[in-house]
C-alpha cells in the first residue's frame, strides 16, 4: 500500500481507471439497453463506427430516373439528372464525471474500503450516463441543428417531429427548419384517407414524414387510425417495424387486440429479455416509453436509421484532473454520438388534435 499521499493519490487514479476499463463493456451494453429503442437499434446493428471527422453525411435520394417509350427512328432520351443530395450531421458529446477528495482517499485507503469506495463512485458516474442516453432520445426537438445553440443528441423527435397545425402554418415547419441541413418541406397536404403528407407543389417534399389524427372516440377509431397511416408508409414497399407510444395507448391497443398469442414474448428479439412490455403489430414490435407525447404513436422504419458513434471517445475516461485550490480530483467519461436517417418518408406520427 502507499506510504504518502502523493502514492496513495496515484493508486486510486489507476485503480479507478482500471476497473472502468475492466467494467466499460458491461457498462456500455447496461446503459444502451436501459431504453427500449436504444436496445432495439442496438439489437439491430444501427450503431454505425465512424472515426474522427466534423461531421456525419448521408447520401439521400430524392429521385428517380424516368424511362420513356420509344420506337425505331426515335431520338433516345439522354442527361444525366439529379437525383441525389447530400445530409450532414455535427456530433453531440454526452459526459458524466467521477469526483473524490483527497480527505475520502485518505479514509478509505485500506484494503476492505477501496474496493467499495471505487465502485460507489463509478456507479454514480454510469446512472448519471443512463439518465442522459435515456432523456436524450426523446427530448425536445432542436430549433437549429448548430451545436453552438443546441447541445443535445438530435433525437426521435426531430427524426418525426410533432405536428400542430394552427391555420396552415405547421410547428414542424416554423420551429424544426432543417434536418441534417436540409430545409423541410415548405408544405404539407391532405390526402382523402386523411393523412398529411408533404405537398408535391412545394419543395423538398421528399424530407418528411407523415402524419394522421386520432379519431375520437379513440376506443372505436385508434386501429382503424393506425392502420391507415402504417399502411400508407409501407405504401406497399417497407413497413414501418417499430411503433412507439404512450403507456396509455399502449394499454388501450392491449385491449383491443384480438389475437392475444401477439401478446406473448417475441422470440425474434431480446426486448422482453430485458424487460421491455412488446406487443406486435401486423409483425411488427409496439412498445411504449413514458417520454413520448400524450396521445401519440410514432412509426419508425429502423432501417432508416442510424447511430453514428466515434469509437475513439465511446464510454472512454479521461485523466485525473486536479481541481485548482481544492482537495478534489475529477476524471470524465465522454460519448460521442448522434441519430442520422436519410429517408424521412419512412416514418409517420398518429397523434391527438387539439
């Protein structure tokens, strides 16, 4: 054991960093799969390595090439087109910290209280990581995607923002003016099943998900209401795979449910292993999170989506700083990481009119 308080300041830094280092991939995989969502990207191999750079990019396509009918004697069509543009994400850091004193170093030195005194103190730092993934992933969406202004994980949220119509203005228009740097549709419209898609006359209409409104009484109208808007996101090509909602909603879907053998364990995915409530939906997984918006059901196509983390500074410790004129002595544990999708036609919000 140490014999001066410079040693014994040495030892617990090692210790301390070495047994984060011994505990970093259970505590990574702990903190992941605290969230429904975060789990099931993770189960489904979104989180994409991306080493250094400023930003993350995406390629999105927003068009086709067209074929014309043609016979002998006819000029062949020819140009190239655009059909392509470019999104572009900045990073988002998330941090928590483990902090001592040299006084609580000195009390807990000997050989039976280090061991606990380390482990008290790196659980703190993983809860607190726990806390930030968890709120970070349905937080407030972000009125501009610069990381001056915003700090946070661009989340579920942006991805699908919510909808509030007030006259023909739209507060996924007024408030969310981009995403990944790209305008958003400058307009949306009605079709006659009563779901809202961005307005073909307008632009960008390519960069946005759909939308629909409960139809009360929500105990007659919700299945009804669902399957319409899924229905027109799969529009015949891929189905939306997760539905998120409200505890409230979740339960009324429970109830309505007539096969019950939907609601038993999914052997397909780990969600109930971990102990996640999963109901399936025409295949699909329904779960709920108590972070969504009362009375709303988010459709996500997870193959659209990515998590681009950098594993340069994934869960990764820093050194142990001093803290000018105190006995105290930090040490942070950083994440760098955001939420991309390059196809937000794909996703699609039911949610309740004011």
């Amino acid at each position: 054991m140490a014999t001066t308080l410079a040693e014994l300041t040495r030892e617990i830094d090692d210790r301390f960093t070495e047994t984060w280092y011994d505990i970093k991939p259970d505590a990574q995989d702990n903190i992941l799969e605290s969230n429904v969502v975060w789990a099931l990207l993770k189960e489904r191999g979104r989180f994409i390595p991306q080493t250094g750079s400023d930003f993350i990019t995406e390629t999105v396509r927003y068009g086709t090439q067209a074929s014309t009918p043609v016979k002998k004697g006819m000029i062949l069509p020819s140009g190239e087109p655009q059909l392509e543009t470019m999104a572009m994400w900045g990073w988002r850091f998330v941090a928590s910290h483990v902090q001592r004193n040299l006084f609580d170093d000195r009390a807990n030195s000997g050989k039976t209280k280090i061991k606990d005194y380390v482990k008290k103190r790196l659980d703190a730092a993983r809860e607190g990581l726990v806390a930030g993934f968890e709120s970070a992933l349905l937080g407030d969406t972000h009125a501009t995607e610069s990381i001056d202004d915003d700090l946070e994980i661009q989340n579920l949220n942006d991805i699908i923002p919510t909808y509030d119509a007030s006259g023909t203005d739209m507060r996924v228009l007024a408030n969310n003016p981009t995403y990944g740097k790209i305008p958003r549709p400058s307009a949306y419209t009605t079709l006659a099943n009563n779901v809202m898609v961005p307005d073909p006359a307008g632009t960008n209409s390519w960069w946005g998900p759909k939308y629909k409104a409960l139809t009360l009484p929500l105990e007659v109208n919700f299945l009804s209401d669902l399957n319409t808007l899924f229905n027109s996101i799969y529009n015949n090509q891929e189905p939306p795979d997760l539905l998120l909602t409200t505890q409230s909603m979740w339960e009324l879907y429970e109830e309505m449910v007539v096969d019950k053998s939907q609601i038993v364990k999914d052997a397909t995915t780990y969600l109930a292993d971990l102990g996640f409530q999963v109901l399936r939906y025409k295949g699909q997984t329904f779960t709920w999170s108590p972070n969504v918006e009362t009375d709303n059901v988010m459709l996500f196509t997870t193959s659209r989506m990515k998590v681009y983390y950098d594993p340069t500074m994934w869960f990764d410790a820093t050194e142990w700083k001093s803290i000018a004129r105190e006995a105290n002595r930090i040490q942070h544990i950083l994440c760098c990481l955001n939420t991309t999708s390059n196809e937000l036609r794909r996703f699609g919000r039911l949610y309740k009119a004011a």
